[in-house]
C-alpha cells in the first residue's frame, strides 16, 4: 500500500496548541485513496526540523510528503507554491535561534517550486466549501525554512515522490487570545487535508486556472 506522510509543528510564539498539528495527528492510520497516512510532528527549531523530517521520510519512504504549518491570521487554507532560500526570523524558533539572511542550505537553488498539484487542490477545497487560495509565500520562518528543505531534500534523494506545503488558520480557541483573528473548526482543517491528499494521489498534472495574485 502506497504511504503518505503528513508533518505537522509543535507550538511556538507563545500559543499553548498548534493547529497544524491539531489537525494532522488526527489523520495516523487512516486510508486515503489507496494510500497510508502516517504523520510525524516537527519541532518549531530550525534545522532540528528538518532532522526530523528526514528521518521520517527515511521511515515511511511515503509516495507524497505534505507538511503543514500554522498562519495565524489568516483566513483560509493556503497552498503554498515556492520556497526560497532564506531563513529571515522575526521572531526567536523553539531553541532561541533566531538567523537572519543567511540560506536555509548553503550553495542550493534560490527556490523550489511545490511538486503538489496546488490548483487542483484549492479548486476541489473550494468545492468542498473550504476556503482556500494558492500562497505565494510561506514567510522566511520555521515553515518556509522546512518547505525549502523538503523540496531539496526529495530532489536529491527521492526524485519521483511528490511534496509541498500546506498554511492553516488559528483554531477557535486560539483565537480567543487574539483581537479580530480569522479561525477555523479543527474538523474543517483536518477535511481540507484529506481532500488535499486525495487530489494528490489522483491527479499527476495540476489545472491551468488562474491562481496568481495582484500584489
């Protein structure tokens, strides 16, 4: 049976929960389209994460990698498109580190594009009901940091297996904590995986609809 892995992250910031991994971890064990989901939580510590994503790739040797990381703020699943090489922090990860301008991995490419069918994903998320737009950046934090590596990663080692990242919003009672912040229902996140996965494993090309942004 084919395997997908899906990561989600632990908390960072200040929140006491993150959504990514609220929503990811109930997907252990179950079956999508022919396929295994296995998922893994990363730390929010940059190269650590990436440490862990690896090895877990190494496990599971999945068909298709999706990670998912928390964006608080906004209001809808975001499909990400590109990683590029920079890790720029605002803010300290997990273990205080805190690098600015400095490559996510030294002498590599500027960026990579997701190897996910984005479009197909946001337009059948969409159908669901689901609000969801393709991303055109994943920041210059933990997210984008493990975005980049992955991509890297799977073009240097695993060339035929898909993968990408995945935004989420806060969760309701995350949102509580914070004045005017958009939210969304751990179920409606953990359905917007499902079906996120489920375009990927039955679609090998993407759709040409627009999904660029004005600014």
């Amino acid at each position: 049976m084919k395997t997908v892995l899906i990561t989600g992250f632990e908390p960072f910031g200040g929140e006491t929960i993150n959504s990514s991994w609220e929503a990811v971890r109930l997907l252990q064990g179950c079956q999508i389209a022919g396929a295994n989901i296995e998922v893994c939580l990363l730390p929010c510590i940059f190269d650590t994460s990436l440490e862990h994503l690896y090895a877990a790739i190494e496990r599971f040797k999945p068909e298709v990698v999706i990670s998912v990381g928390e964006a608080g703020g906004r209001s809808h699943i975001s499909v990400e498109r590109v990683a590029i090489n920079v890790n720029d922090a605002r803010i300290p990860d997990n273990a205080g580190k805190q690098p600015i301008d400095i490559p996510v991995i030294a002498d590599s490419p500027m960026a990579y594009f997701s190897t996910l069918p984005i479009k197909k994903i946001v337009n059948a998320l969409n159908h669901a009901g689901i609000p969801a737009t393709v991303s055109q950046t994943a920041g210059t934090f933990v997210c984008n940091h493990v975005m980049y590596g992955l991509l890297h990663y799977l073009s240097q080692h695993f060339p035929a297996v898909r993968g990408g990242f995945i935004h989420v919003p806060y969760l309701p009672e995350q949102a509580t904590s914070h004045s005017d912040v958009p939210s969304m229902a751990v179920e409606m996140i953990m359905t917007a995986l499902k079906i996120a996965i489920k375009s990927t494993l039955m679609n090998g090309k993407d759709i040409a609809v627009s999904g660029g942004a004005t600014n």
